[in-house]
C-alpha cells in the first residue's frame, strides 16, 4: 500500500484506490461466492410454493413430497457453504487490512514532524490502531451491502408479483416511503458519530498524559480533579453515543416493521381490490418466506449504513492523519561516509529554523561550521534554542532558509531520555550487532556497571516500560551509552549530564566526551548547563534568543567579555552559609554511613561474565523500584504485562455487568422481548388462520377482520421491538459509565509502585479498546442474543405444534446444539485473551515509538522498528486466523443442523399430509427456514458477547490490587490551620519500594525546624528521592515515622497532606489543556495572581506572546515548549499553592545556573517563611543552605552548615571536590 501512496499523496482518494489494489482480487472473489450463495437463496421459496402447492393437492403422490423436501435441504446447504466461503474470503481481506493499515500508521509515525506532534498525541496513535482500524475492518463485510440489498430487493419484487400481481407495486410504495426517514437518520448519526469520536480522543488524550504524570498528580493531590475532567467529557461521550444508539434502533425498526407493513399492505390490497383474490396458503407463506428475505435486506441495509458511517468517520480520522506534516528529508544534506582529521563535519549557512511550515522562526540565521573530531559546547539561557538546534541538525525543524551539511553518521542523546521496554543490554545495542567487548567498555565507561551487577539477570534484565524500574539518572546514562555503541561519526548530546550527579557526571564526561573519552575523535556537539566542562570543550557557541551571540574558544571568549561571561557571572553562587547550629538526632545510625566511601563507577574485571547476579550483600536503593533481588525466575522476563486467563469467562463477569445495567432495567428488558416475541408468534398464526379460511362464493368473508388483527398484532411487536432495543443500549451506555468509573477509580486510587509496575500501553488499552468494547460492542451483542434466542424459541414452538413427530429430531439437534457451542466458545475465549494481549504490544510499541521517534531516525533504525511492528501484527494474526477459521467451522456446522430441521418439519408433513392443512404447513415450514439463521446468530451472539465481555473481565483487573490510604479522613489529626510552623521530623524512619524487597531508605532520624532550608545531596541511589516520596507519603514507611508540627502524616488524609505541601520535580509535567488550567488546577485564583506569579518568574513576556495567553492550549507534555520554560511554569505553579512546606526534587537539573538563580531568588521572595527541602545533586544549589543533609546507600551519613561539613573533609567535601567547589 506504502509505495501506492507515494505515487499519489495520502489523500482519500489516492487512500481508497491503494486499498482497492491490494485487496481487489479478494474482494471480488469473495463476491462471486455471494452470488452463488444468492443463487440458491431464491431458490428455496420457489421449492417452497412447490412443496405448499403439493400439501394442497390431496391426489399429487407422497414422492413428490420428500423430493422437495430433500431439495430444499440442498439448497439450503449449499447456500450455507457459499455464504461461509463468503465470509471466509472477507476476514482474510479484513486480516490484510488490518496489517496494511497497522504498518501504514505506523510508518507515518516514523516520519511525523514535530509540529505534528502538537496535534496528535499517544491516545490518538492507540485509537487509530485500535478503535479505528477495527471500525474498518468491520465495514469490509458491509461493503456488498450496497448493492447486492438493491438484487435481493428486485428479485422480491419479481416474485412478489408472480404470487400477487400488480398488488407488490404497494411493496415498493411502502418501501420508498421509510428511506427518507432513515437518510435523515444516517445524516445525524454521522454527526453523532463525529462527536463521539472526537469526544473520546479527548479522553484517551487526557488519561495518556495522567497515566504518564501520574507521580505529578498524586504528590499534589490533584485526583479529583482530574477525574472530573474525565468524567465530564466521558459524559459528552456517552451522551452522542445515547443519541446515536437511539437513532440506529429507530432505523432498525423502522426496516424491521417494514416486512410487516409490505405484508399488511400486500395482503390488504390484494384480498380487498377484487373479490375474486384470495389468501392462500402458497400466496400468504411464500409471500412470508420472500418478506423474509427482503426483511434480511432491508436489516443488512442499516446495519451496513450505520458500518460505513463509522467507517467513513474513521476513515477520514486516518486520512487526516496520513496528512499531516512530515518532517522534511532534504532538511539535511546527510552523507555517511566518515568524514577525514580537518575536513568540515558540520555546516549550516544562513540557516533559519521553525517548528512548522506556519510558525515564526526559532533560530535565525545561524552560521556554523564544526571541523571532524571537534568537542562543541552549546550554552545559553532557558529557551534560548539550544534544544531546538540540535533538533535542526536532526532534521526535526522546518527549514526556512538556508543549508545544514552532516558528513558520517549521528548518534543522538535526548535531554528527556527515552529507554524500550528490552533488556539493557538490546536498549544499548538498539538492533545493532552485539560485541561484548565493546558493551564493557561502553558501561564502564557510562558507570552503568554498579547498577547493571544489582539487577537479577544482569545485561539481560528487562528494565520494563518507560524505565520504569530505573531512576533518571540512571536511564540518561542508558540513553548515553546507547549513543556511543553506535560508534557514530557525530554526537549531538542534548544535556546528558543535567540527571547525574556531579561525580558520575565528572565521571562520564572524562571517559566519554571529554578530550580523552570514548568519543575522543569524533565530532561532538554538546549542549549544556555544566558550565565547568567549557575550558575542555574546543569551540563554544552562545545562544540568545534563537541567535547565534558568539562563538569561539572558551579563553577567547572569556577576554570578550561578552555572553559566555555574562553566563558564568549569573553561575556564581555566594558560597558563604550560616553558621548556626540546628537540631540533629540520630538514632540507629549505621556505622557504615558516617562518611562511606562512594560507589565505585569502574568497570567489570577482564573476562567477567555478561550476566551479573547480586550476592548476598547486595544493596537495594530507590533506583531498584519493582526489582526482585531474589527472585531468579524474574530475570529476563518483561515487567508488568497482563497475565492472560485460562478457559472460558466466569459466570460473574456476567453478574458484574448485569449488576451495572441494574436488577430491574434487566427485567424489564427481558419481559418488553417476550412481548414483542409473543405478538410475532400470534402474527405468523393468525396468518396461517388467515390462509386456511374457507372461501364462499370465491371470496373469504372474514378477511377485513383478519387483517384488522394481523394489523394490531404486528404493531404491537414494532412497539416492543423498539421499546426492548432501546432499554438494552440505554441499559449498556449505564454499564459502560460505571464500569468506566470503576476503573478509573482502581487506577487513580493505586499507589505509585502500580504505575511503576503496569505497562503503559496496556493501561491504555484498558481505557481506548476495552472501553470501545463495554461502549459500543457489549449492548449490541446482548440485543441481537435476546432477538435470537427468543426467535429460536418461537420457530421450536411453531415446528412442534405444528408437527409433534418433529420434536424427536429437535431434541438431538439441541444436544448437538450445545455441543458446537461449548466447544467453540471454550477455544474461541482463550483465542480471544490471546489477541487481547498481542494486540496489547502492538499498541505499547506504537506508542514507545511515538514517544522516541527523533531517537529512531537519528539512529537510522526505522528499518528494524518497523520489522519489530511487522513482526507484533504478525504474531497477533497468528492467532486471529485460527479464531476466524474456527468462527467458520460453527456457521457451518450450525447452519446444517438448521437444515435438518427444515427436513425433518417437511417430512413429518409429508406423512401427516391428512391431518394438516396448507396453512399450518406452512407457518410450520417458513418458520422452520428461518431456524438456520437463528441458530447460527444466537451461538455467533453469544460466543461474541463472551468475547465481548472479556473487556469486563479486563476492566477488573486492577480492583484487587492494592490501594492508597484514603484522601480525606473523617476524625483527621491535624487541626486547621495546620501546618503551621512547618517543623519535619523524621524518626528511625524506613520504606521499601515492594514488600519483597530489602528497605531503601533506614534509620532515618532528624528534624527541620520551621522556616529551615534544608539541602539534601548525595550520590544517584542514596535515597534523596526516597525522602521526599515518604514526606508526600509517596511510598509508605516500612518503619519508624514522619511528624509535621507534631502530628504523624500516618493519621492524615493524603490529600490533606499532599495538599499542604509543594513539590517541584525534576521532570516538569504539563498537561492538555489551557496555561490557566496547569497553573490553576483547582482554579482558585485569579488571572490578576497568575499574572504576579509569571513575572516573579520572568515568564510574564513569554505568555503574553503566545496565542490566547492564559488560554493557550498546552499540547501533550507541553512539547511547545523549552524544559527550562517548563520547569519555570511549575515554578510558577508552587508559588501560587502557598504552603508552608516546600520541596525541590532536583528541581534546577535541566535548567541553566542563570535561570538556576532565577529560581532560588523567586523561592526566596515567596517561600522566605517556609521550610525549604531542596534536594539536588549539583552542590553549588545548596551552599547557601543552613544545613546539609548528606545520604549515603539508603542512609544519613552527615549533617551540617556546607561550611562544617567542608571541615569534616567527609563524604560532603569529597563530593565538593568532585564538583570543582573546592
């Protein structure tokens, strides 16, 4: 389909053709078996006016009678096997298309620019390739619809004019008269549809970005507000789909009733028009059994309508996304040969950047060269555009003007690190040959090996979705060592060494960017904030405002006195702090924390093995969250996947969701089909009373009277029928709400270690397909189960009443029945938990490369990313083919059970041939007939509604897992205003991060008087985070306590708690919505306080430039934005909060020190009365702090004023050297 596509654009048109290529040869085999199968379809009411002409002929002999009877059975089979090679052929085609539109989806998101990123987001990507692409699946089976109804329809006609005459010509009247009606109700179904559509990528927008802050959401107890948000739009969502459900019954009722109005009509007309025409038995069933067909036409007609309306809804939603901007391949003029010692590496001329076509310019008239094996340093403010030119080097921007030159391959390091749910050692080879020699070095060398020796399977171990079991730092040293086995030409380092400590940092940049690393004559570009690495760097380029202020060697630059030193000036930070002496108790204190010796960041020993395995003195630190030590079974296998359940659905999924629906909507629903089904029943009888009264004079007497009832009769079943159609998709939309409520609370109600633990993609598949199926799939099921089951009821009824001697043969047939239909929904089940699951990775990948898209291309890898979707399709197919194939086999063995049912009700009435009249034979063998399609869609209903109620199964999952404790406590142990000092004391405080697991953090003991500032430093693991996760209650205390102003935070409400404090992380979150909206959550202050708050932190400008101002619409991440300017907002954010306790969780890591002392000066302005917990790894940050905390492997190994514990020449002071303070 892809080089279709590219002859002509991604267009509709152009779309639609490409499709029709692919699968034409299919399609239109697939078509001739539907014609065959109409073939014999038409011939079973002419056999059947045959065989009621012969019950009317008492001198015609008994051979006859078993013949047609026999013919009939053969048609009908063979119909049955045409109609399956029918079906068999188009969930091939489905299958392929499937595939095709999966990898073409796929393939755009490896090329979508970045300004298509701020109009699609992750939910988008899972509902195109979920949702979407299976509403055009669906539509493949319904495409015939359009014409072959319009055949069938002709047909009728012609053969209701043979038994009628000119009396059909009201069929067609009456016909004509409803298709206004049902034009109008696709034209506001499509309108309905677009709004549900819309409505739910909204929702899955907003649950994706939640999901992925939801460490954001919870430390500041924002939940409820949140689920407000959701829910409001889930409302709208359900409230388009009401009416659209309700629109689509009418339709269907409206054709439904349109074979008994045809009839009445038919009947009427022809019965009052002239005396001399009668009803008889042939004209009345015959009639019947071509209405019947017709009914089939006129139902398959909306169904397909309502198919391709959805269909053409998400058609459109994948053409619009095949066309959205790409990302420019001329961009850059790459080549991969390795450029020689001297020869100019990197060039851009007159160059001017945008982040879309219809954007102003974020980097003007950039002039660079960069000769081969150079070291580059980038530096500037916060939003200066350093990021962005890296991304321009990338390709990533839309060129303006001018050329960029790139000679050998790139390696890219992102400043947000992007890792795959693999093992390390795959997310450092990323598809790339393994050499283990070389992977030694390149861990050595990122100081990964200390960390890689403590998981379970070493090299091997899954370090699951997003690195969810790694720590910042920890992935930005994964996304580095990444890069440099690639062995590239160039590297373009977007602030690798922002996460890391200051010696891991110092560390990293001596053994892999610096003058004598691993890279050393390779062309490097590196931004960054680590002003103490520019005397290394070869040439250093400042940026102001999207422009290139100068550039040149760092000495040259320094005797400028231009931007580099307006830079390290605002770098500077008093050194000098208080010498005041605060409180510190210390119980239980470990004698190894006193001033431990670092952890080394050396490498293995030569001839090592790659798997390492902890011993028995292994630590455990906070970057070892969800890893089991001891648990050998774990190791190298991925990391909180859904497990896949055993046999058949348990009864109390159906509880479950009969529950939601409510005891009494449900049997109202059951009592409104019994109506309805009892009033079909009386219909077909009366017509067969009808048909056998006598006639006087050439005339039946009592006909007015028998079509009056016949009249009454049928309405009352279109009344129920609707009544009953309606209370189903209204009684699933209730389900649907609260089993999504249930959800959404299971999830949001989890402790952080869930989301830690649960893949992404499978907590969005949970809310965008299973929710679609609880929607959309579960109601209609229920609602064509009881149409059917009911129906099988009144045609087992009517055969046996008519023809007792049947029943001998209805009894087997029943046991066989049921024998069919356990063994196919025992195996179908399990096939469909395993679709369920496979189709789960695919949307996990789909979305893990959405994230990581400007990694891929960098790396050149789109090749093997797409052979690893290729390859996740594939393996889902694997077991759709099976589920199809098995679907097949019951249609045709449930079909010819029906058959036989036809047999044996004409053969009884064959040798019963006295007893009977041609009237009951005839409703006896017309209802007989439709027993083969009945049959088959109440088994294919309820097999679909088990598979369909899988997605209740699923929507459970997580209502026994744990929960936190609640948010609001009824006898609370704070006291408003509380708190009201600030004072913190931690007591021989200690979490883990699992139960199984050693404690992180131990024999934790000091207080923070009110209004201290207090830093907490240490090496990547110590156990900073830990503290701040446990004050926020985050993490729950394995032992010991923390007390704020007296009262233990373990009698307080979590939000509560969390509400009363503040904390700024160090990966800044920003959410789909307005500015207003992330500044505000709650919306408690006014535009007049937001505005005071922006200019405390010199963002005021910046807002007011952007489209809206307080109203612009953040896209997903806040992906418009710069991660200093981001990180600002959050600022911005907390000063609004006000609350007495603050902490910043290395809060100023991804910003430059300029800004860094932007920050410590708005905090000291607004927080000056406040206790002040600032954790950060860049020393300089906390000198001016009145005390140090100083954690060592999970313990306080010092505490003091910077000044003593410089004296000390401790564990601080050698963290001081390292940092180049001292």
């Amino acid at each position: 389909m892809e080089p279709l596509l590219k002859q002509e654009g991604s267009q509709r048109g152009p779309l639609l053709r490409a499709i029709w290529q692919m699968s034409r040869s299919t399609f239109l085999l697939a078509t001739f078996s539907i014609i065959i199968c109409d073939v014999f379809r038409f011939s079973v009411p002419k056999l059947l006016s045959l065989f009621l002409e012969f019950m009317g002929n008492p001198t015609t002999p008994a051979w006859k009678g078993y013949l047609l009877a026999v013919l009939m059975f053969l048609s009908a089979s063979l119909q049955s096997l045409a109609e399956q090679h029918f079906m068999y052929r188009v969930k091939v085609l489905q299958m392929r298309l499937r595939t095709a539109i999966t990898g073409l989806v796929y393939r755009k998101v490896l090329v979508l620019s970045s300004a298509s990123r701020e109009v699609s987001a992750v939910g988008d990507m899972v509902n195109l390739v979920s949702v979407d692409v299976q509403r055009l699946m669906e539509s493949v089976i319904y495409l015939n619809g359009s014409w072959i109804t319009v055949i069938w329809m002709i047909i009728c006609f012609v053969y209701l004019w043979q038994l009628l005459g000119p009396s059909a010509l009201t069929a067609i009247a009456v016909f004509m008269s409803l298709l206004p009606l049902n034009f109008f109700i696709t034209k506001k179904r499509k309108q309905h549809q677009e709004e549900h559509m819309g409505q739910k990528d909204s929702r899955a927008r907003l649950t994706s970005c939640i999901i992925r802050n939801m460490k954001t959401v919870k430390s500041h107890g924002w939940e409820g507000a949140f689920l407000e948000r959701i829910l409001r739009i889930r409302g709208q969502e359900l409230g388009a789909l009401r009416t659209s459900n309700l629109l689509f019954s009418v339709s269907l009722v409206s054709f439904q009733a349109s074979t008994f109005l045809v009839a009445l009509v038919l009947f009427a007309v022809h019965t009052l028009t002239a005396e001399e025409n009668t009803l008889d038995a042939e004209k009345a069933f015959v009639t019947l059994t071509v209405l019947t067909i017709l009914n089939k036409a006129q139902v398959f007609l909306p169904f397909s309508i309502n198919a391709l309306v959805q269909a053409r809804v998400s058609f459109d939603r994948l053409a619009a996304f095949l066309c959205l901007e790409e990302v420019d391949p001329g961009a850059v003029d790459s080549s991969p040969s390795r450029c020689s010692a001297g020869e100019t590496c990197i060039s851009i001329q007159d160059g001017t950047f945008a982040w879309s076509r219809e954007s102003t310019p974020c980097l003007h008239r950039i002039n660079l060269t960069v000769p081969q094996g150079r070291l580059l340093a980038v530096v500037g403010a916060v939003g200066a555009g350093k990021s962005s030119l890296l991304s321009a080097l990338l390709g990533e921007l839309s060129k303006v003007e001018g050329s960029v030159r790139i000679k050998g391959s790139v390696a890219y390091v992102p400043q947000e690190a992007w890792v795959q749910n693999t093992s390390v050692v795959e997310n450092v080879c990323f598809r790339q040959k393994l050499d283990p020699l070389w992977l030694e070095r390149v861990l050595e060398a990122c100081a990964l090996w200390p960390d890689v020796s403590s998981f379970p399977a070493g090299v091997h171990t899954k370090i699951g979705e997003q690195g969810m079991n790694l720590s910042g730092g920890q992935k930005q040293r994964l996304s580095l060592a990444r890069a440099v086995y690639r062995k590239a030409a160039v590297y373009l380092l977007d602030d690798p060494l922002a996460a890391l400590d200051a010696h891991v940092g110092q560390h990293i940049f001596n053994q892999v960017i610096g003058p004598s690393g691993l890279l050393h004559g390779t062309t490097r570009i590196l931004v960054t904030h680590t002003l103490h690495v520019l005397p290394q760097a070869d040439w250093i380029v400042v940026l102001e405002d999207g422009a290139i202020a100068e550039m040149g060697p760092y000495q040259e630059l320094l005797h400028r006195k231009g931007a580099l030193v307006g830079l390290l000036d605002a770098a500077r930070h008093p050194e000098d702090s208080g010498d005041g002496e605060t409180e510190l108790t210390t119980e239980a204190e470990d004698p190894r924390g006193s001033a431990g010796c670092g952890r080394p960041v050396g490498g293995p020993k030569s001839g090592r093995s790659m798997k390492l395995v902890p011993g028995k003195d292994s630590t455990t630190s906070e970057t070892q969250a969800g890893v089991a030590l001891d648990d050998p079974e774990w190791a190298g296998r991925p990391t909180g996947e859904d497990s896949v359940q055993d046999g058949r659905v348990k009864a109390t999924m159906y509880l479950t969701y009969l529950r939601a629906v409510g005891a009494p909507l449900c049997l109202y629903i059951l009592f409104l089909f019994l109506c309805q089904q009892v009033a079909s029943f009386s219909c077909s009888y009366w017509l067969s009373l009808w048909a056998d009264d006598p006639t006087v004079d050439g005339r039946q007497t009592q006909a007015a009277l028998r079509g009056w009832v016949f009249g009454l009769l049928g309405c009352l079943q279109a009344l129920g029928l609707f009544a009953s159609m309606a209370m189903v998709l209204l009684g699933g939309i209730r389900a649907s709400s609260l089993l999504f409520q249930r959800l959404l609370w299971d999830v949001v109600l989890s402790p952080i270690g869930f989301f830690e633990r649960t893949p992404f993609g499978n907590l969005l598949n949970h809310f965008s397909k299973e929710t679609d199926t609880v929607d959309v799939d579960i109601p209609d099921k229920v609602r064509s189960l009881l149409i059917y089951v009911f129906g099988l009821l009144e045609v087992i009824l009517a055969v046996t009443v008519v023809t007792p001697l049947a029943a001998v043969v209805i009894l087997p047939l029943l046991v066989l029945y049921a024998g069919f239909q356990s063994l196919y929904v025992a195996s179908l089940c399990q096939l469909r938990r395993l679709e369920s699951a496979r189709h789960s990775r695919v949307c996990s990948h789909v979305a893990e490369t959405f994230q990581g898209k400007a990694v891929v291309r960098a790396f050149q890898a789109q090749g093997p990313f797409v052979a690893q979707n290729d390859t996740n399709v594939d393996e889902s197919q694997k077991v759709s083919f099976p589920r199809l194939v098995a679907e097949r086999w019951l249609a045709a063995n449930i079909e010819l059970l029906g058959n036989v049912l036809v047999l044996a009700a004409s053969m009884c009435a064959v040798l019963r041939k006295a007893h009977l009249s041609a009237g009951l034979v005839g409703f006896s063998v017309s209802t007989a007939l439709q027993m083969t399609q009945t049959l088959q869609w109440a088994v294919r209903s309820w097999t679909d509604l088990e598979s369909s109620i899988m997605s209740v199964e699923r929507m459970k999952d997580y209502d026994q897992t744990p929960k936190e404790a609640p948010w609001k406590l009824p006898t609370c142990a704070a006291r408003s205003p509380w708190p009201h000092g600030g004072q913190i004391e931690f007591r021989n405080f200690g979490l883990r991060y699992q139960p199984e697991l050693p404690l992180a953090v131990r024999g934790v003991s000091f207080k923070i008087h009110a209004g201290e500032k207090v830093g907490i430093v240490g090496r990547t693991g110590a156990g900073k985070s830990s503290l701040a996760g446990g004050l926020l209650r985050l993490l729950e205390a394995a032992e010991g306590g923390i007390w704020i102003d007296g009262v233990p935070i373990a009698h307080v409400g979590l939000h509560t708690l969390r509400s009363r404090i503040t904390i700024i992380p160090q990966d800044s979150a920003l959410f789909p919505g307005s500015l207003r909206m992330n500044l505000d959550m709650l919306n408690e202050h006014t535009d007049e306080a937001i505005w005071e708050a922006l200019e405390t932190v010199q963002l005021r400008a910046v807002v007011a430039s952007l489209p809206g101002q307080l109203q612009y619409e953040c896209a997903e991440q806040g992906h418009s934005l710069s991660v200093g300017q981001k990180q600002l907002l959050c600022l911005a954010r907390a000063l609004l909060r006000k609350t007495r306790i603050l902490i910043l969780d290395e809060a100023t890591a991804a910003v430059d020190p300029g800004t860094e002392l932007q920050m410590q000066a708005a905090l000291s302005s607004w927080f000056a009365r406040c206790t002040v917990l600032l954790i950060a790894h860049r020393l300089c940050s906390v000198m001016d702090c009145a005390r140090v905390l100083v954690m060592d492997k999970g313990q306080m190994a010092e505490s003091g004023s910077p000044a003593q514990l410089l004296a000390q020449k401790g564990l601080f002071y050698r963290l001081a050297q390292e940092s180049g303070l001292v």
